[in-house]
C-alpha cells in the first residue's frame, strides 16, 4: 500500500499559514539555513520538514511549534502571532509608524525573557531529576 503524497493532502489554517510566514521571516531575520535549524531541533524536524512547513505544505504540531520556538529563540506566543500587531495588542503599520521598530524590539525582548525563564525552569527540573529530589 503506497503512502499518499500528504503535501497535496494538508490543509493549513489561519494559525498554520501565520506559524509559516514567522518561521520563514525569523529563520532569514537570523540568516539560518534548512540544515542549521534542523541542527537546532536536534535532527527532529529534518531540512524537508522545514521547507514544507514554510511552504505550508506540511501541518505543524505542538512538539514542532515547541521545537521550532526554541530553535528560533523565541516564545511559541511568537510562532502563533497572526501579525506584529496581534502579537502586541496595538494596531500599527510597520511601513508608516516610528514606533514599530521599537515595539518590534520591545517584543523580541519579551521573547528573550520568556525563553530564558523557560530554560531555567528546565534546568532547574533536570537538576532535581538527577539529584534525586524531584518533589
């Protein structure tokens, strides 16, 4: 039984095809190839994934989303922002407003800060795991 060919069979929605365009926009803001982020995921999301998912071609699911953010050193919040609007709950238009530069600055902050807090909740977790006590 031969395997039907799941990029002509995806449907992406609103989420999934705004989870595409960030990808795509935050791996070329970092200047980070298929093969690099792949590396990030520790080989769990391989080059082709990668591609298909900014392609849209390929559905992603909340163990990718968690991948991808850290990868791409940001919040998932990030990964799921319909537009840097939503994602600030203000309404600009990047073109036009002088502000944006700074909200966008502001944001990526936020994202550091999360992502950081998350790594230490991690570690710290790992460091009780191996301690011996995980309460």
């Amino acid at each position: 039984m031969s395997r039907p060919d799941s990029s002509k069979d995806v449907v992406v929605g609103e989420r999934g095809v705004a989870v595409a365009r960030n990808v795509l926009e935050l791996r070329k803001q970092e200047g980070v190839g298929y093969a690099e982020l792949s590396r990030r995921t520790d080989g769990r999301l391989a080059d082709l994934a990668l591609r298909r998912i900014e392609r849209g071609q390929r559905r992603v699911d909340v163990d990718d989303l968690f991948l991808l953010a850290r990868a791409l050193d940001v919040s998932v919040d990030r990964l799921l922002a319909l537009d840097l609007s939503y994602a600030l709950g203000k309404t600009f238009h990047a073109d036009t407003d002088d502000d944006a530069a700074e909200a966008l600055a502001d944001l990526r902050e936020q994202d550091r800060m999360r992502h950081f807090v998350s790594r230490v909740v991690d570690a710290v977790a790992e460091y009780r795991k191996t301690d011996g006590n995980d309460q």
